[in-house]
C-alpha cells in the first residue's frame, strides 16, 4: 500500500488528476479503516465520518466529523489518526481537525421542528422523587462541556424545579417585544421556567388544559438561540403535559429516569410505553439512588433493591446509560445552583453524569436526520 502511494506521489505536482486524487483517497480511507471509535464501538470509516482527504506534495490532511458533542476527545481522536497516518504519509505534515456537526433528527410524524432548536430530549420518570430533575440538569451540563448549545426547559408547572437548581432563583426573563421572552442564562445553559413568572410560594391552582396551553407557550414564545439540544425537564406521570409533549412537541428522544424500586419501576414503565404509542423512540434509561456507600464507615448498600433498571431494559429491549449513586453531594450541589457537573467536574459523580450525557447524545446521532428545514416551501398564490 505504501508503495502504491509513494508512485503515485513521485515527481508530481499538487495537481493531481480527480483518478490520481481517487485512489490516493482509496488508500488513506483503508490505512483508517479499522480505527473504532470507542464512544460507538463503530469504525470511523463505517460511520463516514473521515471526510475531506487531502493530499499533496507536502501534506496530508483530513477532517473527523462526529455526529455528538465531544470537545473532551478531540485530541485523542487527532492523535490515533496521525499515529495511523505516519507510515503512509512518507514525511509529508498530517493534519487531522476533529470537529462535532450537530444535526437535526426525525421526531414524530406531523409535528414541524421547533425554531431556533435541532433536537429535543425528553427527561421523564413516571414517577416523582426519583432524581428525575437531577438528571436533567446535569445532563444539559455535561451536554455543553463538551461543546453543544443546550438549553433547558421546566416542564413541571406545579412544581418548578429547574431555577433552584440551576442558581437563577429570583431571575426573570426579559420580554422585550412584549410578545416573546429571552431564555434566562446560567453555566452557558439556557433555561426558561414557569418558576421565573411566579413568585416561589405561589401555588399553580390550574387544571389541565391551561397547564397545557402554559407549557407550549413557555416552548413555543421563548426565544431559544440556535440549540443543538433542548433538554425538556418532564414532570412526573403520564397526564395532560405529557400528552401535549409527545402529540405536539417535536421530541427526538426520551430518557425514562428511575430507581431500583419496584413501585418507582412501575410507573417507569408506564411512562415508557407512552412514549412508544406516539412514536418517540426511548434513547435509554437511567438508574438513580442505584447503590449507597456509607460516608463513614464505606459500607454499601442497596437499599431500594438491585437490578431493577436491568430487568426492565431487557423486557423492553433498551438500554440502561448509567446508574447513579445515592450521594449526599448530589443534593447538596443542586441545593447550592452548582449541580455536580459544575461544582466538581472533575469528580467520579460528575463523570457518571457526562458517560450517561455522551452515550444519549449518541443515540441522537444516530437517529435518521430530518431534512424538512433544507427543502424549498411551495407557495401557491393568484398572480
């Protein structure tokens, strides 16, 4: 092989004949052929994420493109490359640029993409007090460490969680045309909350369809700033606002949260089966509270049961992205508005949060594209 690209290479010039260019890029596309990338267990090339080969007398050149955010990795990427690279280049300078393109993916048939948002992700549980809102926080979190543009809505209008949590309590959105509100900002999330409308006492004494009809404002009238992920924070259950989302919010995905109860699991899979009856695919689940490790003593324990999210994965043929510990630091950080991602990214709970983040962003990508936004729109009118 290396022969073949050193002939073709000997006394040319850069301009190379489009057969010459083909069969240089035949040969690079196979020194590369099997670098699996360890996020998807898949080849790069199978993936058709090497693109743009370049070659010339001088260099050799190409880009990486993935399809989720994973700025953390780009080097390591770059690097597996120009070690694979060197004995073809033959002394020419390899230059290898790792980037993330993230794109738009199918959502339910008949609903339209939202303005401003490529992706939506949908947080449930079924059930309350099972870390559900915990999750959704750090995942956004760990979504835009990695270099994505995330927002993050509040979907549960009696029990706004998110402006604690993401330290913004007292905030309020600015309305400047008086018709539409700017997302508030915080750790470079966007977020909007009914939370930010109503004082913190105030008890939301509304029936159903006006919690609906408050939810699609809050989507619909915020000015979300081109996102790659908005992350939708569901309330508990399988009611009205859940019903609204997954009929007329276009969601890419939902991410069922739970832990090892049987009671928790119950309601999990009532909400799973929902999503599933109006065509939103399950990215996966997670498991909180999955284990207790002593603070003092180390002694651990599992005390709301074991394996539950395993079971339930493989009756319904998902996937569990992670489980979670019972750890005091977890609720101290969201207490403080410095969830763990932020408080100490560094740390082994901030770290479950990010392989959990990076396996759903994954799963996204790996969904079919949606073309809508890229056709031309017919207008038909009297001339």
């Amino acid at each position: 092989m290396f022969t073949r690209l050193s002939q073709l290479f000997s006394g040319k010039s850069t301009n190379h004949s489009s057969d010459t260019m083909a069969q240089i890029e035949s040969l690079v596309m196979e020194a590369v052929a099997s670098l699996v990338n360890p996020d998807t267990g898949k080849t790069y090339v199978a993936a058709r994420a090497v693109r743009n080969i370049r070659v010339d007398d001088t260099s050799l050149s190409l880009d990486v493109i993935l399809a989720y955010p994973a700025r953390s990795r780009f080097a390591e990427i770059a690097e597996t490359f120009r070690t694979t690279l060197t004995p073809l280049a033959e002394g020419r300078k390899i230059e290898v640029a790792v980037r993330s393109e993230i794109t738009s993916h199918a959502v339910q048939r008949g609903v339209t993409l939202l303005p401003g948002v490529k992706n939506i992700i949908a947080v449930a549980s079924g059930k309350g007090g099972v870390g559900k809102s915990t999750t959704a926080v750090n995942l956004a979190l760990a979504l835009a460490g990695e270099g994505a543009r995330v927002g993050i809505l509040d979907a549960d209008i009696y029990g706004p969680s998110q402006p604690l949590m993401m330290g913004l309590q007292g905030q309020r959105p600015l309305a400047e045309d008086g018709k539409t509100m700017q997302p508030v900002v915080n750790h470079g999330i966007q977020t909007m909350s009914i939370g930010y409308l109503v004082d913190t006492d105030q008890a939301m004494v509304w029936r159903g369809p006006m919690v609906s009809q408050a939810l699609q404002q809050l989507l619909n009238d915020t000015r979300w700033d081109a996102l790659d992920y908005l992350v939708i924070d569901m309330p508990p259950g399988t009611g009205d606002i859940q019903l609204t989302l997954a009929q007329k919010v276009p969601v890419t995905g939902a991410l069922i949260v739970t832990t090892p109860q049987d009671i928790a699991l119950l309601d999990a899979r009532k909400g799973l089966k929902m999503f599933e009856k109006v065509g939103v695919p399950i990215l996966g689940l997670v498991e909180n509270m999955a284990i207790h490790i002593c603070s003092s003593c180390g002694h651990a324990e599992h005390i709301f049961g074991e394996g539950g999210a395993a079971r339930m994965a493989a009756d319904y043929g998902v996937e569990v992205l992670g489980s979670l510990p019972l750890d005091i630091g977890i609720r101290m950080a969201v207490d403080e508005g410095r969830p763990s991602v932020i408080a100490d990214p560094d740390g082994q709970i901030a770290s479950l949060y990010k392989a959990i983040a990076r396996k759903v962003a994954i799963r996204v990508g790996e969904k079919a594209q949606d073309f809508s936004g890229k056709f031309p729109k017919i207008v038909i009118q009297n001339t």
